[in-house]
C-alpha cells in the first residue's frame, strides 16, 4: 500500500484545483483569441474596401462637374481597392471599374459614368454582406463559446465542489477524532483509544496517544490505592486537629470537616459533607458568619459544648494552575477557627485591671491638682520663684497623669465593647471649630498658624458629636505637636461621594512608611520620636470612627509632613 504523508496530500489536492484554474483559463483564452480574430476581419477588410469605394464615388462626382479630367483622388482608392480584394466576385467587379475607369479618358459621357457608379455600388453591397455574414459567423462562435465555457464551468465547480467538501476532511476529522480523545483524557477516561486506518503521519500519531493513554490507564491503576491511603491519613489528621477545620471546593460544596467544626456547629460532620455550604447557611447562623467574606478584626464569640470560647478565623484560599493554560484557578477554601479563649480572658482581665487602676488613680491625681492651685493661691501665702517651679512641674506631670488616665478608660471601654454612641445630625463646622478653639493657644505658644480650609456648603454628618471632636482634636494636636516652629497646619473637610472627609496636614518630618501600617496599632510609637504621648490616641480615634461605621487614615512622605484624615457618613 502506498504511503502517503499529509504533506503530499496537501500538495496533490492544491496542484488538482492549479490544474482546473489552468484549464478554464487556457479554454477561456482560447476562445477570446478567436472571437478577436474574426472580429478585426470584420471591421478591417470589408470596412476599408467601403470607404473605398465611396471615395470613388465622391471623385466622380467631382469628374461629373468639371468635365475636365480623371481624378487623382479616384486613381489612389481605385488602386488601394485592388490590394485589398477579399470577397468572392470583388475581383471581377474591381476589373470592372478599372477598365471603365480607364475608358474615360476617350468617352466621358454620363452613360459610362453611370456604369462605373453601379459596379460601385455593386463593390460596397459585397461588403456589405460579407459583414453582415461576418458579424453571424462571430455572434455563432461566440454562442458556442458561451455554451462551451458553461459546460466546462459547470464540470469543474462539480469538481472543485466535491474536493472542497470531500478533501478537507482527510485532515479534519482525525483532528477532531484526536481532539475529542484528548478531552476524554482530560475526563480522566483513561480507555480511551484512537483507531486511524490511513497510513500516515496521523497513523503513527494515533500508536503515540495509544501508547499514553494506556501509561496513563497503568498509572491510575496502580496509585489508586496509594491515593486512597493518602485521602484516609489526611482525614485523620485533620479529626483529630483541636482547631475547627472546615474544606469547601470552588462551588462552595463541603468537602471535609473535622469533629471539632462539627461541634461548634452543633451539627454532624458526616451529614455535612457533600452539601451545599449556603443552604448549611440558611438554617445555621454560625456558618452563614463564616461564609461571609468580609473582614473583622473582632473574635468570634460562639456557645458551643456548654460554655463561651473565642475563635479568630482564618480563611485559606486554595489556588492550582490550569492545566491548560497555566493560569491560577481558584480551587476552593479552607476555614480554620484558633481557639483564642484563654488570651481572650488574659486581655480582658488585663483591661479590667486598666480601667480599676486608671479608675482609682483618677481621685489622687484630682486631690493633687487641686492642691497645686491652693498652693498658687495668695491667700494661703505667698511662695519664692523656686517653689512656683515646683509647682508648675507638679501640675504639668498632673494633667499628663489625667491625660493617660483617661486614655487608658477610654481604650477600656473600646475593648470591653461598651462605647456610649449618641447619633446627632452633626454640622461639620462645629466639629472644626471645637478643636481648633480648644489648641489655639498651644498653636500660638508654638508659632504654628492653624489654616482652616472653607468649609462651604457641605452636608451634615450622622455622628456622635464628642467622640468625632475627640478624634479632631487628638489629630490635631499629634499635628502641633510635630509640627516645625513658624510652619503652618491644614485643617479640611470635603465631600467623597456619601460621606465628609477630615483631614490634619502638617509640613513636619512625617512618617516613615515602615510605620504607616502600624501607627494606629494600641500603645505604638515611632521610633525616634520625642514628642511624648502613651500611644494610644490614634487607636482609641481609629475605634472611634469604626464604631461610626467610618473610615481613618494616613499619607505621608518623608520629610515633607503627614495628612491625617478620617471619613464618616452624610445624613442621607
């Protein structure tokens, strides 16, 4: 059996269609040459022995009147006439006229002029039927060129026709026999087997899948067992994980959970998997929580096995590559609740510890300041330059102590969840204007020009008003406090589609952006830093504004200052 490759039958196939456009080619070019041919015969020969012959009549008409001589004009088309005799007759009939012609010189009466005329006229009706025989001879050829040129046509799109739809299927279908192959591969249908009966390149390219496909069959047999042992330790580990561990795949559908998960649930771990974890969703609430996507930094607090524990939960997404593409395909997640109930107890203790030590410090810290202001009063007596120094101290360190003081309750009542919220329709001038009069004189004690931006016509936010100043104010005075001597401080507010941006400018040294993500962080200071402070006022504002359903934040470069800003909702 002849062996033919693709190549060769690609290249038989396009010399057939190269053969066929040859031949209709060469048909139809054969046929125009001819078609040309008879058409100059007809206007060439028999149109030029017309004009002859009327030019001799027009000489005789001139011969007629002067009576004199011939005509030289006769003379030239009588002699162009003799050399261009093509019809049967027409010679005769040339000799004719000439020996008329010649006969004049001795007898030029009207009689044989008369006669030459009529041979003339005889000359140009010859013509004349021998175009009119010519033009049917032409329109017959070209009929037959018609009908030719239709059969021809007709064969040959019959035959292009039928390679077209028969040809490339030489090639096409086992391409798709091979590509529907391959996707049963893919499939995992590690049977199946391509059969090509050519004896081609497509042959031995069927022998190589064949040969894959029964490697990849052997394999899948062998490590079958081996997965399964794999499947079975994997579940056992994760049983017996203290942590509650929940597997779901890209479509959300349970694919493993532990007995812890199980419990905290309150559900069957076994009756679980395989289900939908948003119809799990829609009768249990713990899991609806741990569906949803967004962000908390909060614990979870869950009542599960008679007592309350707290959980941080930590979502692992699962990515593999596309084994067509190799791009990244999400293949699911893993929800891992940490058990942080003890830590939990240890920050709560811590915090209520905080709050009853700032508590108790509070009336001492109060008893001292008040007796700092007797000893200033005059009525008590009169004290030296040295002792008001003292005295100055004492009241500094005071007010400082109450500062942490109150820091250190408010940070409390953050953490404890017990911040008293009262929701005003807030004008945002009155949130400027409390904390630019209240570090006026520090301002101006440290020649720093406070610049308010104009508020304009701006809406009103739905704020508490004393937290939303505190926050001003703290920002406000961090600003002044780092503020360079002589400089100046921006103090703005601007729309941002449904809510009020605040922003604090200053032109210090900023912060460095190492530190950005950590500023708001509780008891966190920029090292290096001189300007004092516990660092817990950007923390206690950053729970503030968030308890507002709000948003704060900082942008700073280096050596060029800092902007403080944080957004709350308009009155809708």
């Amino acid at each position: 059996m002849i062996r033919l490759k693709i190549k060769s039958k690609l290249s038989l196939g396009f010399s057939f269609l190269f053969i066929v456009m040859l031949l209709i080619g060469g048909v139809g070019a054969f046929f125009i040459y001819r078609i040309g041919t008879e058409s100059k015969a007809i206007l060439k020969d028999n149109y030029d022995s017309i004009i002859y012959s009327k030019s001799m009549l027009e000489a005789l008409d001139e011969l007629d009147a002067n009576k004199t001589k011939t005509s030289d004009q006769f003379e030239e088309n009588l002699a162009k006439q003799e050399r261009n005799i093509t019809e049967r007759g027409e010679k005769e009939l040339t000799a004719a006229i000439r020996g008329a012609y010649e006969g004049l010189t001795t007898d030029n009466t009207p009689v044989r002029i008369a006669s030459i005329r009529q041979v003339l006229y005889q000359v140009i009706d010859v013509n004349m039927q021998a175009i009119v025989r010519k033009n049917n001879v032409a329109q017959h050829t070209i009929n037959q060129v018609l009908l030719y040129m239709g059969v021809l046509g007709s064969i040959c799109f019959l035959l292009v026709f039928t390679f077209i739809i028969n040809f490339p299927g030489y090639i096409a279908n086992p391409i798709r026999d091979l590509t529907a192959s391959i996707q049963q591969i893919a499939n995992k249908n590690y049977s199946e087997r391509l059969h090509f009966h050519s004896n081609d390149e497509f042959a031995v390219l069927a022998d190589a899948f064949n040969t894959m496909a029964q490697k990849l069959d052997d394999y899948e047999n062998s490590s079958l067992a081996k997965l399964m042992f794999e499947k079975k330790r994997i579940e056992t580990i994760i049983n017996n994980m203290k942590d509650p561990i929940i597997g779901l795949n890209e479509k959300g559908i349970i694919l493993f959970i532990n007995e812890e998960g199980g419990k905290i649930l309150g559900l069957d771990p076994q009756q679980l998997v395989g289900k939908q974890a948003p119809e799990v969703a829609q009768r249990n609430d713990l899991m609806r929580t741990l569906l949803n996507t967004e962000e908390s930094i909060k614990p979870l607090k869950i009542f599960a096995d008679n007592k309350e524990s707290y959980f941080n939960r930590e979502t692992l997404t699962v990515s593999g590559k596309n084994e067509k593409d190799d791009t990244l395909v999400n293949l699911g997640k893993v929800i891992i609740l940490k058990n942080i109930t003890k830590f939990q107890e240890l920050d709560l203790a811590k915090t209520n510890f905080m709050a009853t030590i700032s508590h108790e410090l509070k009336t001492p810290i109060a008893s001292i300041k008040l007796s700092s202001r007797l000893l200033e009063d005059h009525r008590i007596g009169n004290i030296n330059s040295e002792q008001q120094e003292l005295v100055n101290n004492i009241k500094g360190e005071t007010e400082r102590l109450l500062k942490i003081t109150g820091e250190l309750l408010d940070l409390a009542q953050v953490e404890t969840g017990k911040i008293h919220l009262t929701f005003l329709k807030v004008n945002p001038q009155e949130v400027i204007s409390y904390a630019v009069d209240s570090l006026r004189f520090q301002a101006q004690q440290k020649q720093v020009q406070l610049e308010v931006a104009p508020v304009g016509n701006l809406p009103c936010i739905q704020a508490d008003l004393e937290k939303t100043a505190w926050v001003m104010v703290n920002l406000l005075s961090n600003a002044i406090r780092y503020a360079p001597e002589q400089s100046k401080i921006i103090i703005n507010v601007t729309q941002k589609t449904d809510s009020l941006e605040f922003s604090v400018q200053d032109f210090g040294k900023g912060v460095d952006s190492q530190y950005a993500d950590k500023i708001f962080d509780k008891f966190f200071r920029v090292p290096g830093s001189n300007a004092g402070g516990t660092g817990l006022g950007l923390a206690i504002a950053k729970e503030f504004i968030s308890a507002q359903k709000g948003e704060i934040g900082l942008e700073s470069q280096p050596g060029k200052g800092a902007r403080f800003w944080f957004r709350l909702p308009v009155v809708m």
